[in-house]
C-alpha cells in the first residue's frame, strides 16, 4: 500500500471547519508525509462525538481556525516515519486523542494512563515534531485536532496516539471506541468495579453513559438506575441494561435522597457523565455509606467548585475521577475490541446514524438535535 505514497504529499478530500459554528466544507488537502515517530493513516470510518462539536462551536474556548476536526475513527496505515517500529502500512488501528508514550512516569506506572507527552490538548494545533501542520491547502496551514483530525482522508498522528488492533474487527463498529464508548465503559469496569449484583446509578444518557451502563450490565449489576432529565432517553437505554429510571424534574426532594430511599440507604456504585457539577454532588451524595463508590466522568465548567459535607466523606464514602476510562491507548484498546469480537461487549446499539462523507454536516444537525447516540461517517462515499 505505501509502495506509491509513502514519503510523497498525498491530496485528498477533508472536511474543514473554516470558522465557528459554519457546516464544514469538504476541500482537497495536500497532506503532508510523517516525520519521526510519526504515522499516516487513512481513515475508513469516522463518527462524531460531542467533544467536536463543542469545538467547532468555539463555546469558551480559545478558537483556532481554520481546523480538521474529529477524532473518534478507525483506519489503515498509510506510511510510517523515521524511528516508528510498532506499527507498519497495512496495520488495522484507532487514532485516539489522547496517548501513550510508553516512556514517562504516567505510562510506566500501572495505575495511570495520562500521558506526560501526549496527553489531550485542545489548543495545540500542531504536530509536536516540529510545532507545524501536516495539513494545508495552497500552501495555507490548516490546523489539526486533539492530535488526530480524523475527518480528512488521510490523516497524521503521533505514534503513541494509534492503537493497533485485530485486523479482522469490522473497522465501522470499533471505530466507536476510540473515544466515547471506552470513557463510559471503563469508568465503570476499571474505575467503579462493581460487583456481581450490586446497585449502580447512571447520571446522564447520553453516548458516554449509556457505555457505562453497558460496563454495570457486564458487570453483572443487578439493579443499574439511569438519572437523566429527558425521559425521551428512557425506552433506548432499556437496551444498555438499565432497569429503573429516575427524572429529577419528577421529584421535590433532591435526586440523591430519591435514590436512598430506592435502594435502602444509597447505591453501591455511581458514574457520572453529564459534566453538571449539581450532578456530580448529587452522584457522590447518593452512594452507600462504608463502601459507595462514585466516579465523575464529564467535563466541568472551568468555573465550577465540587461542594459536599466532610461527613460524607469521613462516612467511607469515595470518589474517583477518570480519563478515558482509565485504559491506556495502546495497551488497553486491543482487549477492549476483543470483548466486542467475543460478544461480550455491543457496540452495534451506540450506532444510531449513518452518513457519507459528503454528507458529514447531516452528522451535526442529528447531534444539535439531540438524535440517536453516534453517527457514523463513511468516509470512501
């Protein structure tokens, strides 16, 4: 496959976001080859997640435009650059936004998975290599994202940010996993561990915690409890094994008290992926003196303060945060797109839309509007 390519810019089409908050334009793109430690793939399959379109809104941040964004994918290697052992054209991979340099405190520690290298930063829209883009159009610099850009054809990343994985996992499922689903899932596998028919609660139904519902049904949880404002979530996330349902809107007392009352005292574990920090006290508060576990997965506002009463904690209540479930890029991805060739793992559910590449902006319009879970992009149509 590199015979013809490798080494040589490659044109190509991209979905470029010119400025915040307008439908992307698919453009022709010269990409440019990988440097050292460096690796070009072609993207097969991309999907949206929230997290693109948060940037591409510009909401609060610092907006860099011209921009490629994406970053939930799977794909083929292209070409390799200078020092890149583990990886070679042909090789079935994600792209991920995060990454795992294999060197730092963070990689070699066993109880981390933040990178020091390659950690996400959404500023940054340039390759670490030489602080310059590998993507342009007439000679103009279009930036990347989170490292992976995965809505251009062709697409360079980092070395430490591709997890190889089994060239027989069909790449328009897994490519899910690359971000969203593996947050949720091992939030609640690695992070929350809950035990054979223990209570979880759920905050938040949305892609993330649907996944992590998934990881409480493989679990083996007996009651999983979903909490989510829109009841129109209810009837989807029956089929991620969640029994019971909770809309705060219904209540005049606070959802933690509600779920006490349900479960005899507090759930066994909670995970929350809404990123509301009223519902990250509420997601601490609702668990079982002497053993709850909860686990906070969304994003806060940066102005936000976490407010609880120390009893809560001297009471042997725990809380945990996490990154991307916790899995670390490289060493972890494999197994987790083993679980979904053994059956263990369903990723065909999170899969609501499908749309060509041509069509990428369809894909926008279905998450404003709050439609189906993930929408993927095929990116050869």
């Amino acid at each position: 496959m590199s015979s013809t390519t490798a080494g040589q810019v490659i044109r190509c089409k991209a979905a470029v976001a010119w400025e915040a908050g307008k439908p992307l334009v698919i453009e022709e793109v010269e990409v440019a080859p990988p440097q050292a430690m460096e690796v070009r793939l072609k993207i097969l399959f991309t999907s949206l997640c929230h997290t693109d379109v948060y940037f591409w809104e510009a909401k609060g941040q610092t907006p860099l435009f011209p921009r490629i964004f994406g970053h939930e994918a799977g794909g083929i290697v292209e070409s390799v650059g200078e020092g890149v052992t583990d990886l070679k054209p042909g090789d079935h991979v994600l792209p991920v936004f995060t990454g795992e340099c294999k060197e730092c405190r963070h990689c070699k520690s066993e109880e981390s998975n933040m990178c020091d290298l390659l950690r996400i930063n959404t500023d940054r829209g340039v390759m670490l290599n030489d602080g310059k883009s590998r993507f342009s159009i007439n000679g103009q610099p279009i930036y990347h994202f989170v490292g992976t850009s995965t809505f251009s054809e062709y697409t360079v990343l980092h070395v430490g940010s591709v997890a190889k994985i089994n060239p027989a996992a069909p790449l328009d499922k897994v490519c899910v996993l690359s971000c969203g689903i593996s947050t949720g899932l091992g939030a609640t596998l690695n992070v929350a561990k809950p035990k054979k028919g223990s209570t979880v609660a759920v905050f938040g139904l949305g892609a993330v915690g649907l996944a992590a519902a998934e990881g409480a049904r493989i679990a083996g949880a007996s009651r999983i409890i979903g909490v989510d404002l829109n009841a129109k979530r209810f009837d989807e996330a029956i089929k991620f094994g969640v029994t019971e349902f909770v809309n705060p809107k219904d209540h005049d007392k606070p959802v933690h008290e509600v779920l006490a009352e349900m479960t005899n005292g507090g759930v066994d574990r909670s995970i929350e992926c809404t990123g509301s920090i009223n519902a990250m006290i509420s997601a601490f508060e609702c668990v079982h003196d002497g053993w709850g576990v909860a686990v906070l997965v969304g994003v806060p506002n940066k102005d936000d303060a976490f407010k609880t009463h120390p009893m809560n904690l001297l009471n042997e209540r725990t809380i945990k945060g996490t990154f991307f479930g916790n899995y670390k890029p490289r060493s972890d991805l494999p197994s987790v797109v083993e679980k979904y060739m053994n059956k263990e793992l369903e990723l065909e559910k999170f899969i609501t839309h499908e749309v060509s590449f041509s069509e990428i902006n369809k894909a926008f319009e279905y998450m404003l509007r709050g439609e189906g879970l993930r929408c993927i992009i095929r990116m050869d149509a």
